[in-house]
C-alpha cells in the first residue's frame, strides 16, 4: 500500500504516544491518537484483553470510522506550554487540598501538643503551595497575554459571566483555541455539560450528559 494511503490509529498512552505521534508527524503520514476509553465504550462489552485484542479493536474503531474520522494535528507550542502549565497547577492543588484534608482528619484524641506539632509542620507547606499556585498562575496568564489570537480569545471568554481566567485557560488549551472541534454542541459535549434524553416509551429518565473526544 502506498504511503499516501495510510492511516495510522494508536491509544494515547502518554509519553510513549506522545513520541510516537511526533514522529508520525515529522514524517507526514495521517494519525490518529485517540482516548482508550473512547474506543474501549464503543465497541461495547468485550471479554480478554491483550495487545493483540488492542491491536484488533483500534482497527475496528477505525475502519468503522473510516469516513467521518480526521487525523489529529500537533498542537503548536504556545498550546502545548499552556497545557503543561496547567497540568503542573492541578498536582499543586492535589497537594494542597491533601494536606489541608490530612488535618481535619487528625484523631481528636490525640494530645493537643502532638496535633500543635503537626500542623507546626502542615501548615507551611501549604503556604508554599498556594504561593506556587499562584506564581503558575501568572505564568499562564503571561502566556496568554503574550500571544495577540489566544489573549483575544480570553478577553471574549472571560466576558461571560462566571468565566474565569483559569476556566478560560482550560477551554483554550484542551479546544486548541477552539479549533478542534468542528461545532458548539460537540465542544458541549467534550466539556460534560450537554443534557441528553434519557427515555424509552412510558419510561421518562433524568436527562443525562456525555462526553466525546475533540476532533482535532
């Protein structure tokens, strides 16, 4: 099969994806990293799991796919330093909010000097993390205002009422400034907030919402 034929569909898998798609790239052939779990619900209940049944249900996936499906582009740099930015923000304030629980879950009959020590210990690492979440902070909003598309994207974002610059930092990054996704609704979708029906004849449900992966 000649190059200008293929299509190449592979699991994101982190970093070992990550490579994989640059090279994929760097080489100009068509391809596809996908989420796992997007593959894995659509082709529904299955038994085993292997590579090699891997290898079959991405090729299902794909060919079942094969007239609507659009290879993924490399997200430019400006994207992919703001993604790692964020990334970075959400382990500080994973490790914040930990130790902040690890304190309210303290024995309460433990001696009151013991608890004095530990939060003597806590309670300076959690300062540390807040001032780290804050200097991340800056750093994505410099980012932002560094680059003229994605600061006027953020300025039309941040003027709906409830968007903050950090909410407005998440759509950028993970829409590739709204350029992945080919309509509103599928980027409702992908965000978690698109209410479907959930009904079958007399039967009403609660309307339910769902997700789909970007098309970028």
């Amino acid at each position: 099969m000649p190059k200008s034929q293929w299509f190449v569909c592979f699991e994101n898998t982190g970093s070992y994806s990550k490579a994989l798609f640059k090279f994929f790239c760097e080489k100009s052939i068509p391809r596809r990293e996908e989420i796992a779990a997007q593959i894995s619900k659509s082709l529904g209940i299955k038994r085993g799991k292997n590579d090699k049944v891997d290898s079959k249900d991405i090729c299902k996936y794909l060919y079942q796919r094969r007239d609507t499906i659009r290879p993924n582009v490399l997200d430019d740099s400006r994207i992919s330093q703001l993604k790692k930015l964020l990334s970075y923000r959400d382990q500080l304030v994973k490790y914040k909010v930990g130790l902040s629980v690890c304190l309210k879950d303290i024995n309460p009959n433990l001696e009151k000097d013991f608890v004095t020590e530990l939060q003597g210990l806590n309670n300076p690492l959690i300062k540390k993390l807040k001032k780290s979440i804050k200097d991340v902070e800056s750093k994505i909003a410099k980012l932002i205002a560094s680059d003229e598309e994605l600061n006027q994207t953020n300025k039309l974002v941040t003027s709906v009422v409830g968007i903050g610059h950090i909410t407005s930092a998440y759509m950028i990054a993970y829409s590739d400034n709204f350029k992945a996704f080919s309509d509103p609704k599928k980027f409702a979708c992908y965000a978690g907030i698109a209410p479907f029906e959930n009904s079958s004849g007399l039967f009403k449900g609660k309307n339910k919402v769902t997700q789909v992966s970007a098309v970028k």
